[in-house]
C-alpha cells in the first residue's frame, strides 16, 4: 500500500517548473499578459536591429579585414543571425 503524499513532497516535485508560478495563486491570464507585454518590444527591438546591422559591414569590408577585425565582422554576423531568428514574428 502506498502513503499519500505530503504537501510539501508535492512543492518539491513541482519546484522549477511553470506551475510554481500558478500554486502561488498567479493567473494565467496575468502570466501570458505579462510575458507578451515583453515579447513585443523585444521582437521588434530585434527585427530593426536585423535591418541595421548589414551597414556596419560596409566599413568592415570596404578597408578589408584586418588584425583582430575578422572576430568583430564574425560577431555582427552572429548578432545579426541572432536579431533576424528574434525579430521575424514582428508584426504578424
């Protein structure tokens, strides 16, 4: 026969996970709000940041790549991969 569990073996098999934030009494509704609230600026922060960053290789390119300007031309384009895969659902 198995013992019913205690509440607090039930908090300790849900801790770190979404639900903690709905067993502290934390709607739904509220949460989802909450989380598209900050999910608009940072898509579209990203989509504009996507459009931007292409004209800071002009410089880069037009006096060739030299010493350690190989590693920034390889960030912008990591950040810019970044911005477009963040910022693609802006305004749809």
């Amino acid at each position: 026969m198995s013992r019913p569990s205690t509440a607090v073996e039930e908090q300790s098999a849900r801790s770190g996970t979404v639900d903690d934030a709905f067993a502290i009494g934390v709607d739904a509704g509220v949460f989802e709000a909450l989380s598209e609230a900050v999910a608009v600026p940072v898509r579209a922060v990203c989509f504009w940041a996507a459009v931007a960053l292409p004209f800071l290789y002009v410089p880069l390119l037009f006096g060739g790549l030299k010493g350690s300007e190989d590693v920034v031309f390889v960030g912008l384009l990591a950040a810019n991969a970044v911005a477009l895969f963040a910022g693609h659902a802006h305004r749809r």
